[in-house]
C-alpha cells in the first residue's frame, strides 16, 4: 500500500480566542480545511474559548468543515470507530 492509497485524514486544530479561521464548507478548497481564497462560502470562526476541533481533510462529510468519519467505511463498536481517526495498527 502507498501513501496515495491511505485515507486522508481529519486535522486536529487546536484554536484560541483571538484568532480567526476561515473553513472550507464546500469542499471544492485546495488547501482543506481552509477555505480557498475569494470563496464566498467560507466559515468564518473566531473562537470564544481554546478548544480542540476535528476538520475535515477529505472533502466527504457532511457537517463540513468538520470531520463526521465519513473518510472510512461505517463500522461497528467503539474500538472500531476509534480507528476510523487513526492510520491504524
């Protein structure tokens, strides 16, 4: 298996109040989770409090620009879902 066969995955950005983000709703970016330059569909986040947020890289879900493990299969137990957000073993 090569690089190029792994799945894209999600981004774990750490935010702080103060910055701002502009996020890819559409999926069509370049450059996910950031919004391409001059998109008019971009969210604009300007965080409240430091937080943690699970991004979309693949373009696929459908809570964009956040992750919803769309990049893998569905599966079943927790272990199993765990791994979707990993390179695995």
């Amino acid at each position: 298996m090569t690089e190029r066969d792994l799945p894209i995955l999600p981004e774990v950005r750490q935010v702080k109040p103060g910055e701002t983000h502009l996020l890819c709703r559409c999926g069509h970016s370049s450059a996910l989770p950031d919004c391409s330059p001059g998109c008019c569909a971009g969210l604009r986040l300007e965080p409240r409090h430091e937080q943690r947020l699970l991004l979309c890289r693949c373009g696929q879900s459908r809570h964009l620009p956040y992750c919803d493990g769309r990049h893998n299969p569905p599966v079943d137990g927790l272990r199993a879902r765990w791994r979707r957000f990993s390179k695995g073993d």
